[in-house]
C-alpha cells in the first residue's frame, strides 16, 4: 500500500536535489539564449551561412532531446571527449533550446523597423555595434514573453537528465526508487514538487519579464 | 553492422513509435478540444476547474508525468499496459498546451461574430458549432501540427518505461555493436526525416496564416 | 583656361555621381544619373512620388547599391565591397523622413553613440559635442529624455544633431519634414536654414518649396529615375523650362 510517512521522508532529499535542478535550468538558459542569439545573427550573415544555420536550427527542432543527449554522453566518449554528465546535460539542453530561441529571436529582430539599420548605417556604426547597442535591446522587448516561456520550458526539460545518471530531483528519486525498491512514493514527491516548482518559476518569469519590460519602456 | 542494418533495426521500432503517436493523439485532440472550449465559454468553478485539470497536465514535465504513472497507478488499483500509460500522458500532455491554443484562437475572433450569431437566433452550442470553431480552427493548425512534432519527438520517452520504439532499438543496437555514433546518428537522421517535412509544413503554416492576416486589414 | 576651372570644379565637388544606374530587378529606377555637389553647396531636389530622390541620395551614403555608374564622396568610391563604406558613412550624415532616432537611448545617448564606439572619443568629451549641437539645434534641456516623450519636431530635431556630431562634410535629408504635423514643420526648417547660413553642403529631397527658393543653390527636378532640370530657383520656379517641372508645380500649389 502507499506509504505516506515513507513519502514525506523522501521530500528532504529531493528538496537537496532542486539545487542542480536549479542550477542546471539557470546555466542552460543563458547557453540557449547566447547560442540561440549568435545562430540567429549568422543566420543573418550571408547567403550560404544563412542556408547551413537554417538547416542546424531544423534539425536540432526536428530531433527529440532525449535522443540528442543520450548522443553526445555516448558518442563523445568514442571519440575520446569524456566530459562529467553534467557538462553534457547542461549543453544539450542549451542546444536543444537555442534552436527554439534562435527562431523567437529572429522574430524579435523582424519586428525592428528597417530605419533603425539605416540609422546606424549612416553613423558609421559597425556590425558588431549595430547588433549589440543597437538590435539586441530592441529584440529584447519584443522577446521577453516568449524567451521566458522557453527558460521556464527548459526547466521542465532537466529532468531528462536523470537518463545520464545526473543527480537532479528525478535521478535523484529513480535512485531512491531503486535503492527502497518503492517507486510510487518517491515518483509522487517529485511530481508534486516539480509542479510546485514549475508554477512558481513560471510565475517568477512573468514577474520578471515585467520588470524588463518595464525598464526597456520606451 | 553497416549503417543501412543498424537504420534497418531503428525503423523496426517506427510501427511502436506511430502507434504511440496515435494513440496519443486520440487522448490529446479531444481533450484540447473539449477543454479549451471549456475554457472559454464557461464561467466560474466549471472555469477554474478546466483551468486546474490543464494546468495540471501541461505544467508537470512530462517524463515526470510518465513516471509517476508508470509506477503509481497500479497502487490505485489501476494496471494498464506500458502503452496504455505512453498514451494517456503523452496525450493529455501535449492535449493540455493544445487546449490554449483552441482558447486563444476562440479568443481572437472578433465578438461581433459571436453576436451576429446569436442575434440570428442561434443556441450557444450552434454558434460555437457553427460560427466561432470553424474560423478558430484555421488559426489553430500551424500550431497543431507544432504540437504534432513534440509529440512525435515525445514518444521517444516510452523506451524508458520499455516500450520497443525507435529509440529503444538504437539503444540496444548501441549496446550490442559497442557503436554507439553509428546507432543514435541513425537515430537522430531517423526522426529528422518524420519530423522535418512537419517542420517545413508548420513554417509555410504559419507563413500562409500571416499574410492572409495581413491581407484581411486591407 | 576651361581644363584649369574643370579642374577645380571637380576637386571642389564633395560628392560626385556620375552615369549613375539602379535596376530593382527588371525595373530601371535611376537612369544616367550625373550630379555634382560642389563644397558648400545645397541642392534641393523634388519630384512625384517614386520618382527615385529617396533612391539617389541613399546610394550616396551606400544604404542602396547602385546597378551602374560611379559615386565619388569626399573623394572615396562609394562601393560596397571597399572597406572604405563605414569611413564614407562618418563624412556623410543622414536625416530620415521618420527620423531614426533608436527609441531605447537617451537624446544624449543617440546623440554620443557614434562618437563614443565609432570615433572612440571619451565619453565626457562626447557629451560636449552632442551639448554643443544639441543647442544648435535648440533643445538643450531635453537631453535624458527618450525620443518618445518629445514632439515629432523635437525628434527631427535631436535626429539633425546626431548627424552633425559626426562632423560629416555633407548632410543628406530625405523628405525630413514630411512625417510633421504643418506647426513642427517650421522649427525643422529654421534649424535646416541655420545650418545652410553656416555653410554646410546640403542634399535635400522636400518638397517645402519656400525652403528651396530661400536656400537652395540648385534645384534638381527629378521624375521617373532621370534628372529633368536642374536650375537655381529664380529660374526654376520662375520659368521652368519642361513641361512636366512645371506640371509638378502646379499641383504642389494646388
Ligand atoms: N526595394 C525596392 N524594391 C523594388 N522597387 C523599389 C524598391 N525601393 C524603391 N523601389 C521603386 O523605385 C522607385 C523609386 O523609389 P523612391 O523611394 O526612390 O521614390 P521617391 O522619389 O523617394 O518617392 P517618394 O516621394 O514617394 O518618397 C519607386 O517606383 C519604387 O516603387
Ligand atoms: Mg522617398
């Protein structure tokens, strides 16, 4: 039968678990959005480099995350790059995710009126000027609400992780599982706390998106 | 193993990987449906509990949901098939993100068509029926067929709860030719080919969407 | 004695276009255009809408490529594979009909941007200048606001300053007063015919025809990609040689 008592005992060591978790979203988000960001700008960048940054952004789209993970912690080693599972983890979800983030940040750079090009054009303004001073504060506006999305999105996708034996809240509960032999207990605990998580965070994201927002007035 | 044998034992997996999809499918679409409509013509408790039962299913990650699941419903008496289970979560998963694209698209419409509708004597059954879903359900497929492709990337998770899909034959081609690159490259290739027509479909979607958008203000 | 004043009217021209040609696609929107702007001078140039004057003035600071033909400003070919384009981009400064101004920056800060990362002039320093034409253009105070909490003229305004801190040798307008409401559009001209009293070159498409009577040295008339006439006011407005300069003018007064 469930046993409640053995449940809560769980939730301490779980709790301990949401550090990684919380770590691991933070990391991978800020991988995702420098990653999503520069393919989005050599996405930009020519014809041809264009037409090769298309078909990266595609593919990582059209492939599962778990497959591309367990890609990178088995085939790497075999080509003799052996990296802690946390290392690959965490940039398998900052790739996965900058494929999605590539695709709002070129809507967010479409939204930015041709003039203001022409503008730091004819101030003489270099590229890397124009894209830092003049384009990346602009798209943010027009980004916020669904690059939080994604970040909140990618917090749900940490859990995957627990295939390659990372210790975040989900591994951290099969171990349980596997170590008591009770499964249901610990399975339970961690969807409640991750639900709980994952409506605060998502509200902290909204919160925060405002704030944004609201210094980006204007 | 050459590559062709390896990609031939991956795709003997597809026939588990398409039924998952399926079945999937037939949770997700009517819950999306009859849950986003809940959404937006009821008022109050009714209201808030769609809100709950969606929130619920969209906001827990969903290897979490199949987990728990797996492991927790036969403690409620339940025992059903690993499929059964695949289905169910995935479904009402990717069901649940559905459900606010059918609310948003509802939402959008303009009220005067809903009033035109009712000033003709029609029941609020017949106007959502006849006047509001029609119009809303063009709006919803790029995002649909969205949906679709997180699906079908989705089913990937069944391997875990042993069920002999695409991902779990590469895995255990992995295992058994000690190759892995060959077996998750197949593997990746494999679903970029089922899922990136779905890709290109959404995108000129989407693309079509806009601009008769567009067109309609002029 | 002509070899010797051609001479020197071709050193003394600032921008130079010459056969100048510009297909978008299969239509041909300049045709053999040649125009000289010589030091000094301001040149006002009209013409029906689509004619090509936004397309003409924005090849000579190279944010259109010209199909054919050769453009020469402050002796440096305009061309786009030359690294020379960001150099020619500082000695020619641009005014926009929608004004341009980067809606996330100060006044103070649109106005130091290209000072401070193209230039590399300290900041305090930046600030001086921007200071400096920020009065010439006669909003001093406004400097921490944004461009949205000011007046479409004020905007215009503050967009002319950013252009001058550049200290370009030329300044370009596009129809700089056509996006203002009629009372705005005054203060914009005023500043404009400051700066020509002060001597600076000028290339203006407007079709605000008292500005171009009191200022302009030439008038280019243009209409379907070719240069019509070219005449000082006095002639152009007074006996427009073609049919169709005087057709134009007509309907502006109309
Ligand atoms: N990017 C483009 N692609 C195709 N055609 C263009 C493009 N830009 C301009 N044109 C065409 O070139 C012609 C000249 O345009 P241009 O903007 O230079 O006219 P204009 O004289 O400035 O007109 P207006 O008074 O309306 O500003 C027009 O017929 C226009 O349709
Ligand atoms: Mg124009």
């Amino acid at each position: 039968m469930f046993d409640f008592p053995f449940m809560l005992s769980t939730v301490p060591v779980l709790l301990k678990a949401m550090g990684t978790t919380i770590w691991v979203t933070l990391v991978a988000s800020i991988g995702a959005a420098l990653l999503g960001f520069s393919f989005e700008i050599a996405r930009r960048s020519g014809r041809y480099s264009g037409y090769a940054m298309r078909f990266v952004i595609d593919f990582i789209r059209s492939t599962p995350i778990l497959v591309q993970i367990y890609f990178f912690y088995f085939v790497l080693p075999q080509y003799g790059v052996t990296l802690p599972a946390l290392v690959i983890g965490v940039f398998a979800l900052s790739l996965y995710y900058s494929g999605y983030l590539a695709e709002v940040f070129k809507a967010g750079i479409d939204s930015i009126p041709a003039g203001q090009f022409e503008a730091a054009k004819s101030l003489g303004l270099g590229r890397l000027d124009t894209t830092l001073l003049i384009v990346l504060p602009q798209m943010l506006r027009a980004v916020a609400a669904p690059m939080g999305n994604y970040f909140v999105s990618l917090l749900k996708a940490t859990p995957y992780l627990a295939v390659i034996s990372v210790h975040e809240m989900l591994g951290t509960a099969l171990d349980i599982g596997s170590e008591t032999f009770r499964y249901p207990e610990p399975m339970i605990a961690v969807g409640i706390i991750f639900l709980v998580l994952a409506l605060t965070i998502a509200q902290a994201v909204r919160w925060l998106e405002l704030r944004l927002l609201a210094s980006l007035k204007r | 193993m050459s590559f062709l044998d390896v990609l031939s034992v991956i795709w003997s997996g597809f026939g588990v990987t398409a039924e998952v999809t399926l079945l999937s499918l037939a949770y997700g679409v009517p819950f999306a449906l009859i849950f986003g409509i809940l959404q937006f013509t009821t008022q109050g408790w009714c209201r808030h509990a769609a809100t709950i039962v969606i929130e619920f299913w969209r906001s827990s990650p969903v290897i979490i949901l199949l987990f728990v699941f797996y492991y927790a419903l036969p403690l409620a008496g339940l025992t059903l098939q690993a499929m059964s289970v695949a289905a169910l979560v995935l479904g009402l998963n990717i069901g649940g993100y559905g459900s606010q694209a059918v609310r948003a698209a509802l939402q959008s419409l303009d009220r005067g068509q809903y009033e035109a509708g009712m000033a003709m004597g029609l029941t609020r059954i017949q106007t959502l029926m006849l006047i509001e879903l029609p119009q809303a359900l063009k709006a919803m497929v790029p995002t649909f067929v969205n949906l679709l492709i997180q699906l079908v990337k989705g089913t990937a998770l069944v391997s875990l709860i042993t069920l002999a899909d695409m991902t779990y034959k590469a895995k255990s081609v992995a295992q058994m030719t000690f190759d892995p690159a060959s077996a998750y490259m197949g593997l990746l290739l494999s679903y970029f080919i089922i899922c990136y027509p779905l890709t290109i479909l959404g995108r000129s979607l989407e693309r079509r969407l806009a601009v008769a958008k567009e067109g309609g203000h002029v | 004695m002509t070899q010797e004043h051609d001479a020197k009217s071709d050193d003394d021209a600032i921008v130079q276009i010459r056969n100048l040609h510009k297909w978008y696609g299969p239509f041909h929107a300049l045709k053999n255009i040649s125009l000289d702007v010589r030091r000094g001078e301001k040149i006002v140039i009209c013409g029906p809408s689509g004619s090509g004057k936004s397309t003409l003035i924005r090849c000579v600071n190279g944010l259109e490529r010209y199909s054919e033909g050769r453009i020469l400003a402050n002796g440096h070919l305009v061309d786009h594979r030359s690294d020379h384009l960001r150099l020619i981009c500082q000695e020619v400064g641009m005014v926009f009909q929608h004004f341009n101004l980067f809606p996330h920056l100060t006044v103070m800060e649109n106005c130091t941007l290209a000072l401070t990362r193209v230039r590399k002039i300290p900041k305090a320093e930046a600030i001086e200048v921007a200071q400096h034409f920020l009065e010439r253009v006669r909003i001093p105070e406004h400097g921490n606001k944004y461009p949205s909490q000011l007046s479409g003229g004020q905007q215009q305004r503050v967009a002319i300053a950013r252009s001058l801190c550049m200290r370009p040798k030329v300044m370009l307008f596009d129809e700089p007063t056509s996006a203002l409401d009629p009372e705005m559009i005054k203060e914009v001209l005023e500043v404009m015919t400051g700066l020509a009293r002060e001597g600076m070159t000028m290339l203006c498409v407007t079709h605000e025809m008292g500005f171009a009577r009191e200022v302009a040295d030439r008038i280019v008339f243009m209409d379907a990609g070719a240069i019509v006439e070219e005449a000082p006011p006095e002639e152009f407005f007074g006996a427009a040689k073609h049919e169709r300069s005087r057709k134009f003018l007509s309907q502006l007064l109309h």
